[in-house]
C-alpha cells in the first residue's frame, strides 16, 4: 500500500492550470524528491501531500484517506514544513514547542524533552527551519512532507526522521535531484 498516492491530481485556479495532472506513488519508509516546474507548482503539491489543498480534479491519498473526506486522519500521519518555514514569534524554543504539544495534547514535559534531543541532532540548520522541522515531527508522523529543501541539510533532516517516509518538492528537476542524491548518500 502507498503511503502518499496522486492519481491524475491537478490544481487549477481561475482557469490557470497550478499543477498539471500529476501521478506519485511513495511507499512508506521511503523519500522522493519531486520536480516541478515552479515555485508556485512546488508548493502547492506540497501542500496537496499534506492534505492542506485539495486537488481541483483527480484525487491525493495519504495511507489511502482521502485529505477532502477523512482530514482529521491524514493530519496525524503528515508532518508539513513549508518553504518559508518561519516558526510563530515565541521568546524560547520551549515555549515554541510547549505551543506546538498543546496542539497535538501531547505530554509536555515528554514532548520538550523530545524536541530538545531532535534539536540537538540539528546541528547547523538555522533555527527558523530547524523549529519548524522539529515541530512537524513532534507528532511521529508516518510522512514528512518538505517544500523546497536545501540538499546541504539532507543529512541533519534525515538524522531525525528516519522513521518517516520523506516527500520534498522542488522548483526543478535539477534541485530535485540534488537533494535525492544527497538523502540517499545519508540513507
């Protein structure tokens, strides 16, 4: 069974075509990096894989839910980071992370614990991509979805989510392919 499934998904907007028909299959445990042809393209499929936006025609599965009739499912397997993955104004990562637990009623104290330890393995990641990307995998999600990821952090992501299949977007097939050859250097 896939664990992130397109099939003939596309997005249109006011009669504009975002993302052609589109078709991925991604088995759990496993990473794709997907080209596409924009910024614009690359952060929409991202945020279709999430099940934030539902494709205007075809259809997304995530661990074969349906984002448009089971959201509440596809929200504890999918962990989002977006492209500009600024985390909200907080005075300290703990209170980021507190907010982020109360979100998910997640054991606070476990969770701060938790998110100090995947922090830490984060070596050289600037913080407003490394609180989001720890953030996401708070929750254990089966399914890490990144818009638009450098290749120089592949190593540092995959160091805290190996238990995750990886889904990535990219502006082309250039970056794309960058950063699937430096996750399977690390894989």
């Amino acid at each position: 069974m896939a664990l992130l499934e397109f099939r003939n998904a596309e997005y249109r907007l006011h009669e504009q075509t975002i993302v052609a028909r589109t078709n991925i299959m991604l088995a759990e445990h496993t990473a794709l990096a997907h080209a596409c042809q924009d910024a614009r393209a690359a952060a929409t499929v991202g945020m279709m894989a999430a099940g934030i936006v539902r494709p205007t025609s075809g259809n997304v599965f995530v661990a074969a839910f349906d984002p448009r009739i089971q959201p509440v499912q596809v929200k504890r397997i999918v962990g989002y980071v977006p492209h500009e993955a600024l985390a909200p104004d907080f005075d300290s990562f703990t209170r980021y992370v507190e907010y982020r637990a109360a979100l998910w009623a997640l054991p606070r104290a476990e969770t701060v614990v938790r998110a100090r330890a995947l922090l830490d393995r984060l070596d050289g990641v600037h913080e407003a991509f490394a609180y989001p990307l720890v953030g996401a995998l708070l929750s254990q999600p089966a399914l890490l979805v990144l818009d638009r990821p450098g290749a120089v952090y592949a190593a540092q992501i995959l160091s805290i989510a190996a238990d995750c299949a990886v889904f990535s977007t990219h502006e082309s097939e250039r970056d794309a392919q960058r950063f699937a050859d430096a996750l399977a250097v690390y894989r």
